[in-house]
C-alpha cells in the first residue's frame, strides 16, 4: 500500500457539562470577593485554569508542576471516592421507602449547560467530581423533599460534599512553579536552591522523572501508546 500524507487538522468534540441544581451551579461559578463580605472562593474555570497552568509548566520541564499534577491526580481520585461514598449512602436512604412507592430520577425541567474548553485532560476529574456532586445534591433535595430526611440532615450532607470540592479547589490555589527546569535541579544552580527553600523540598523520584501523574504528557523519547513505560 502507497503512503500518502494528508493535510489534516486537529480532532474537536463540543463538550458540555449539565447541572440540575443551584447547590452544584454555585460550586461552579464560585463566589467573588466583596468589601466586608465572606471570602471568596473560585470556581471550576478557575481550576481548570489552574491545572492548565501547571500542565504547560510541566511541559516546560518545571519538576514542581510535575509534582503539583501528581497532587492534584490523587486529590481528585480521593476526593471522588469520598463523594461516591456519600452518594451510595443517599441512593441506600430510598431504600426506606414503603412498598408501593415508586420514584423515578429526579431531573431538573431546565438545567444549565456550560461549555467545556478544557487543554489539561486531569481537569476532566474536576469535572466528573462536580457532576457526582450534581447528582448527591439531587439525591438529598428529593429524599428531603419525599421526608426521608430532615432540611437539618439534607443541608449538613450538602455542606459536607460542596466541601469536598471546595478542598480540591483550596490546594489547586495552593501551587507554585519554580520557573526552572529538571536540569537547574540536577545542576544545583543558585536558582534551584533558592526554589527548594521556598517551594519546599522535590522528591528524587519527581526529578528522575520516575514518578509522574498518569495524565502528565510524555517525557521526551518516549513512545505515544498505552504500553510505554516511563522508567525504561
């Protein structure tokens, strides 16, 4: 077979994300500052902005960035564990219901749609973490709602998952890259002293490039499939 090549452009999907409640909405939008009033707190475009920050300073060979996208990757997993845990334990409330009763999902008529723009794959997890909150909230609305809960119990669950999500986006705000690269580091530069006093110390296995985030991009040399091995 002939080999041709073809002037093709990049792949693009219009992503969309849905949400049914103003409790997940408000963790979308975040809340700005004002004179006197609570502090604010980001939003999910501010934390994908965040991780897309760290993602190009990553591959500026920042081994800080590196180590922030391997924080962030186990945050976010742990963080979904947490909320998928709070979701089971509100699916298994229903469980109460007298025989006869029969509810089916409960959905918003209009829900909100905001487009996604996302360059950093990890900020997905972001994502999916706030749309598993989406559907906790819409559990605990209904089974107040149905009174299998207090208002009392619904508002401490909700208060307890919008925390899960408002820690995520707490430690995103919390990076800072060096502005150095892998090199600096193994040379012992000034600079690179200077960064490891104030940005706290770097594991070896970050600086060897050995432990890395499963969504960080490739290392140079390295084969784009799912079987290549960073340590080879």
């Amino acid at each position: 077979m002939s080999d041709y090549t073809f002037n093709m452009g990049p792949l693009r999907s219009a992503i969309h994300i849905q949400l049914h409640t103003h409790n997940a909405t408000r963790l979308w939008i975040g809340r700005r500052a004002t004179e006197n009033g609570p502090a604010p707190i980001i939003g999910m475009p501010r934390f994908i902005e965040i991780l897309n920050q760290i993602r190009i300073a990553a591959e500026h060979k920042d081994p800080y960035a590196d180590l922030w996208m391997l924080r962030m990757e186990e945050k976010l997993a742990q963080s979904r564990k947490e909320m998928q845990m709070m979701l089971d334990q509100a699916k298994a409330m229903f469980s109460e219901l007298p025989e006869g009763i029969d509810i089916g999902n409960c959905l918003n008529v209009q829900p909100v749609r905001f487009p996604l723009f996302i360059n950093v794959p990890l900020a997905y997890q972001g994502v999916y973490l706030l749309t598993d909150f989406d559907q906790l909230a819409r559990q605990l609305l209904l089974a107040s709602h149905i009174a299998i809960i207090s208002r009392r119990e619904m508002h401490n669950r909700l208060n307890n998952g919008a925390k899960v999500i408002r820690s995520a986006f707490g430690l995103a705000q919390k990076y800072r890259g060096s502005g150095l690269t892998h090199q600096d580091f193994i040379d012992n530069t000034p600079q690179a002293r200077a960064a490891i006093e104030r940005l706290g110390p770097l594991p070896e296995a970050i600086l060897s490039g050995k432990l890395r985030s499963s969504f960080s991009s490739l290392l140079p040399g390295k084969a784009d499939n799912p079987g290549a091995a960073d340590d080879e």
